[in-house]
C-alpha cells in the first residue's frame, strides 16, 4: 500500500469546502508520507495544504483532522 503510485487514501470532506484530503506515500524515502488537501474557499478560490510526515498512523491522523475541519468549514494550516 504504501509503495503504491499516486495517492492511496482519498477522504472526501464534503461541507461548504468541498475539500479533498489524500495520503501518498515516497517510497524512495522509507516511511516518509505526504498528506495533501485541497478546497475551495467559499468564494471558490482554490487553497492547498501540505505536509510531509513519518509514520502512516501520524499521516492518517492529520488526514483525518484536516478532513473533519473542511468538513465543518474550517480551512486547515500546513
């Protein structure tokens, strides 16, 4: 799973947002995971977050809070 090409965890935050938070693994760096997300400002301007971490079970936590702050119209910080 986590030598896989492109992202391998999609979480669909719905809300006013509308955001996308993924997982994707550098496999040519070990246990080293990129969680992005990506939303739209309620003006519908596009905004981004990312940060690299270490571990899948860190990456899946900060995918799953960034996902429920979207979720409940809040934009993460990276």
């Amino acid at each position: 799973m986590t030598s896989s090409r492109g992202p391998f965890l999609t979480l669909n935050a719905g809300g006013v947002l509308g955001g996308i938070v993924t997982i994707t693994a550098r496999p040519e760096q070990g246990a080293h995971l990129i969680v992005d997300a990506h939303w739209r400002t309620i003006h519908g301007e596009p905004r981004t977050a990312s940060a690299e971490i270490e571990g899948y079970n860190a990456a899946r936590k900060l995918a799953h809070e960034w996902a429920g702050q979207l979720a409940a119209g809040r934009e993460p910080t990276s």
